[in-house]
C-alpha cells in the first residue's frame, strides 16, 4: 500500500488520484478522517495521524510499503519556519522503524541551506534529513506552482488586474499540480534504485505577463499585470495577515528566488499541463461553483 501524507491537498490529492487510477492500494494520511470522506467512496483508505504526533505517523507508515512525504504548509500568522522545521523534524523521526521500503518526498527548485528562507532552507532540511536515514529517498523539486495563482483569480475577474512580486518578464519555471502528482506516482512505483533528486516542470517556462495574458484570453477582458515594488513586499505580507517572522521569511525567499532567476536545470522532467490549459481548468471550476 501506498501511504500518502498530506492528500488532501493540491500534490498529494493529484499522487493519490493518480495511483488510484492505476488500480493501486492507497491511503491517505490526515488529522481529521471525517473530512476526508469522499476518498473512501473513490477507493482509498483513511488513516488518521498528526504530523506534530511521531507515533502516531509512524504507525501510519507502518501500514503500507512506500510513502509519499509532503511537509504541510504552516498558518502563516505564525512562525512558519519555525513550525514547518519541526514538522520536518517530526516525518524523518517517524520514518525510524517504520518499515517503508522507499519513500518520495516532495521538495522544490532552489532549494538550500540558509536563514528565514521559508521553503528553499525548510525543504533542504528535509533533503538532507532523508539522506542521513536508511531508506531509500527520491527527491522531486517541484517547481514553481501554477495553484500559486489560484486565489487572485477573484481579483482578476473583479478589478481586470493580476498583482504580483515578480518581475514582468522573467521566465519562471512553473507546474500544474496535476503533474506534480504523476511524477510522484511514477517514482513511488518505479525501483528502490531510483533515488535521489529530480526537478519537476511543466512543458515551459512562463513569465507574469503570460500569466496576465492567459487570464485575459480565458476572461474575455483586459487584464493588466500590476508588480508590486520590492520595498513594499514584507508590508505587503503583513497586510495579508502573515505574522512578521512569516512575513521575513516569505519576503527573503521571493528575493533569493527572483535573484538568481529560480533554480533552473537543462533536463527536468516535464509534465503536459501548460499554463494556458490550467487557467482554463481554474476559471471553469470556480463558474461551476457558483452557479
């Protein structure tokens, strides 16, 4: 059996469909079994566990034979570093007697060692915390998720403009969820053999101002990037709620990322979904919601 933390969310829910479609034994790992209901009717099973609870994790993975290890992403008006190391610290301790045969994680592009990074240095502790344990790890760096946009698409249709921190026309690395999620099935089925890190991205790179165009084709209305001024990103994140530790370390990471142009490699393994597809896929959702 494949045990998946985290499925009810974007990546982990993208694996769990995936393996389901190929007809494997999957459950899923969540804090709350009750709302996690409609996984049972498609097939899979629920186990209820607390990734801040060692025991309780590593009984989950004591259940099945590989397991996909998604950090859940900490309330950001707290100290996201803060909680997300421990969490991190929580899944590698769990994995000691737990029986996996292998296990994927899921990191992302950029990945390093460093200071309120959020994600880059919180992911790297993940890394290299798999490497020091026996089981077998392999790696997907993610890149820069196209659910990233999700939840401006009100302020786009409302007010015809796509906020942003990062550069017009910079390429950036970007992936569906969807793709995400079937290269983690692939590496959680594939040989013990295949281990270590691999870089995940959609079939190319986008910049905002592509991003603003897809919204405006799908809108059917102008849509005009708006980049926000370096100096005005932590208040920006203050402003929506973030704590001033989370605010720091958002802001370090979106300077570390814009900088050195995002974690770029030659040969990443590409999934199908383009940009243009899941906006598409976004804006037909959210009608079906509110009609």
């Amino acid at each position: 059996m494949f045990v998946i933390i985290g499925g009810t969310g974007h990546v982990g829910s993208a694996t769990a469909t995936e393996l389901l479609r190929r007809s494997e034994t999957v459950a899923i790992v969540t804090r709350y079994a009750a709302g996690a209901a409609d996984w049972h009717a498609r097939g899979a099973e629920v186990i209820e566990a607390d990734v801040e609870d060692v025991p309780s994790l590593r009984k989950a993975f004591q259940r099945g034979k590989r397991a996909l290890l998604l950090n859940p992403p900490a309330d950001p008006a707290k100290d996201t570093d803060a909680v997300e190391r421990r969490t991190v610290a929580n899944i590698i301790a769990a994995l000691d007697g737990s029986g996996l045969e292998k296990v994927v994680a899921a990191s992302t592009g950029g990945a390093q060692p460093g200071v309120r990074l959020g994600d880059l240095s919180v992911l790297w502790g993940l890394e290299e915390g798999l490497r020091r344990q026996g089981i077998p790890a392999a790696i997907n760096r993610g890149a820069y998720y196209m659910s990233n946009w999700d939840g401006l698409l009100d302020v786009v249709r409302r007010d015809g403009v796509l906020p942003t921190m990062l550069p017009a026309d910079l390429p950036i690395p970007m992936v569906a969820p969807h793709d995400l999620g079937q290269a983690a099935a692939e590496r959680l089925l594939s040989s013990v053999e295949d281990i270590g890190i691999r870089y995940i991205e959609g079939p190319r790179r986008y910049s905002p101002a592509e991003v603003a165009e897809a919204f405006s084709n799908e809108l059917g209305r102008p849509v005009r990037l708006s980049v926000i001024p370096r100096e005005n990103w932590k208040d920006t994140f203050l402003q929506l709620g973030f704590s001033e530790a989370a605010a720091t370390s958002y802001t370090r990471m979106t300077e570390v990322s814009v900088d050195r142009g995002f974690d770029l490699v030659e040969n990443p393994w590409r999934g199908s979904t383009s940009l243009e597809a899941y906006i598409h896929e976004l804006v037909a959702r959210s009608a079906s919601r509110q009609s």
